[in-house]
C-alpha cells in the first residue's frame, strides 16, 4: 500500500510539472488607464464632489485618478505647468476646469495631438478645442436667479454682483446671465460689480462696503459657493437680511444653513458628481472607440433651492450633489 501512494505521489508530481512546464506563460497585465482631474482651485468643496464623481465612475471601468489643482483661481500659470506635467507623465485623458479659455489653449491642444483626450468641465475654451464641454447653462441658470430676485423686490430696486472671476467663461456667463435677467426688469438698476477671486472674506468685505455706500442696494448676487457665503455673512453681520435679498450659485454646508435661516433666498444649485461622472463617461467612449467625435457642449441640469422649498425631494437630492451625508 505505501509503494503504491509513492507511486501515485510520483506520477501526481510529474503531472503537476508537466503541466507547468507546457502552460503558456502569463501575459504582464497593461497599467491601468489614469485621468488626471485638473479644476481651476483646490480650495472649493464643488470640485472635491467633482472629483467624487470621478472616482466613482473611474473604479466602474478600472481606471486610476488624480487631483492637481493651483490654490487659487488666479494661478492660471500653475495650472497650464500642471497640464503640462500631465501630458509628460503620458495620462490617458484629462479632465480641466480651465481657469482662462484661451491661456489654456496651448496645453490642451498638445495633449490633444498626443491623443491624451481633454474634457472641459465647469467653464470652456474659447474656441472649444477639447473633446466636449461638461455643465450646466451658466447663463440661464444665472438669469433664472435674476427672476426670483427681481420678483422678491417688486422688480424695483438697485442691485450688485459679487463675482469670483471674468477670467474663467463660468464667471463672466454668471454675471452675463443674471445682468440679462434683471434687464427684464426697468425698475432693477445695476449698482456695481467686484470680483472675490472665491475668497469668503474678501466677498464679505465687498459687500460691507458696497451696503454702507449704498444702502438702497437690496439684491446682491453671489456667483460662486465662496462669494455668497461673504455676502451672506456680511448681510447678517449688518442685519439686513430682511432688507437685502441674496441669492447664490453653489452650495455648501455654511450657505445650506443660510437658506434654511433665510439669510440666503435662492441658490443654483449644479450637479458636480454628475458632472464628475459624465466626464469619465465621456473619456471611455473615446478610449474605445478612438477617433469618435463626441458632441461639443454636454448639459448638465441645474436647481434653484430657495428659503422655501429647501426641505423638498427634489431639494434635498440637489443638496446631496454637494453634501454627500445630507439628510435634510
């Protein structure tokens, strides 16, 4: 018996290695395809939800991500240096916030001739020289802001733009969309502009300048997250929140609370992980099918959350774009 379990150990052993020894060997497996995710800053919490929807759609497909952005806005240098560098390092595709339409013409180009595809999200080249262009209708979504304002007043009164740029398309589509809107209104007269570069101080600053040089002001626009988080603390730091409608564009916790106390009256909300999504989506047809040629502009929808209807579905699932854990 124990001769016989020798012989078939035997015979299992030669089994074994003759089977190793015919098997082809093994293919070393491609690395997987890297997007590079490039926003105009890296200090707002939109493009951290951007880049959410990134990596969610990225792990669907097995593809690995990354986050570069300049500190601010302005850094318009270090984000043309960082798109370079994405290009160097030979990344698949590349999704950018270009934070000047036509500074950041050359970079995209080059990686578009390298076939590192580019998808334009938030604010677009001017021409719109990458793959698509992701976002909501900055203008409409702004005028339709100057609509609920303008009614809250009477559409009779004077009213100010805080922006947070006119260097990106976004900031001067804003502040073109909600000008439009208040066009509608003959009663509405403008009273001013000034640009935060998306920082909270320097927009409550501005405002608390603009309210005590001119207190007949009673609508204050604020373009981005960060500016209308100033203006509304400068609005109730002044009390005036009963005096002073504001409305924003963006959202976070802080101006989430300020709608609920009404201290803000509206705010458009975008839908960064959709957005974050659609881009990838975007990329892996065009990893799979190169050479196809994808439509120019991509909409992505927009909601007005105001005081009033802040507590709705609809609401709530706009908020959680931004506010992953929120529950109402």
């Amino acid at each position: 018996m124990t001769g016989s379990i020798s012989r078939l150990g035997v015979g299992l052993g030669a089994l074994v290695l003759a089977t190793s020894l015919s098997a082809p060997p093994r293919a070393h497996a491609a690395p997987p395809k890297t997007i590079e995710f490039i926003p105009s800053e890296s200090t707002t919490p939109y493009f951290l939800r951007e880049y959410d929807g990134i990596k969610q759609a990225a792990a669907k497909y097995g593809y690995s991500t990354l986050f570069r952005a300049p500190y601010a806005i302005s850094d318009v240098s270090a984000q043309i240096n960082m798109t370079d560098t994405a290009i160097t390092r030979g990344v698949a595709g590349i999704i950018l916030v270009p934070s000047s339409p036509t500074a950041l013409l050359p970079p995209v180009r080059k990686a578009m001739a390298k076939q590192i595809y580019v998808i334009a999200t938030d604010s677009t080249l001017t021409p719109m020289n990458a793959a698509t262009y992701i976002a909501v209708p900055n203008e409409k979504a702004a005028a339709a802001a100057a609509e609920f304002a303008a009614n809250a007043v009477h559409g009779q009164g004077q009213y100010a733009i805080i922006d947070y740029n006119l260097s990106t398309t976004s900031g001067r589509q804003r502040n073109d969309g909600f000008r439009a809107g208040m066009a509608k209104h003959p009663g509405m007269v403008f009273a001013g502009l000034q640009l935060s570069n998306g920082v909270p101080q320097t927009a409550l600053q501005e405002t608390t300048t603009l309210l005590e040089r001119n207190p007949k002001i009673n609508v204050i626009f604020g373009a981005n997250d960060r500016s209308a988080l100033g203006v509304a603390e400068a609005v109730e730091r002044m009390h005036k929140q009963d005096q002073v409608v504001v409305v924003g564009f963006d959202a976070d916790l802080g101006e989430i609370n300020y709608i609920k106390s009404g201290v803000i009256k509206a705010s458009v909300l975008q839908s960064p992980v959709l957005m974050g999504e659609e881009a990838v989506e975007a990329l892996h047809e065009l990893f799979t099918s190169p050479g196809k040629t994808l439509a120019k502009d991509t909409p992505v929808p927009f909601t007005l959350v105001t005081s009033k209807n802040v507590g709705d579905p609809q609401s709530v699932t706009a908020i959680r774009q931004y506010i992953g854990d929120y529950k109402g």
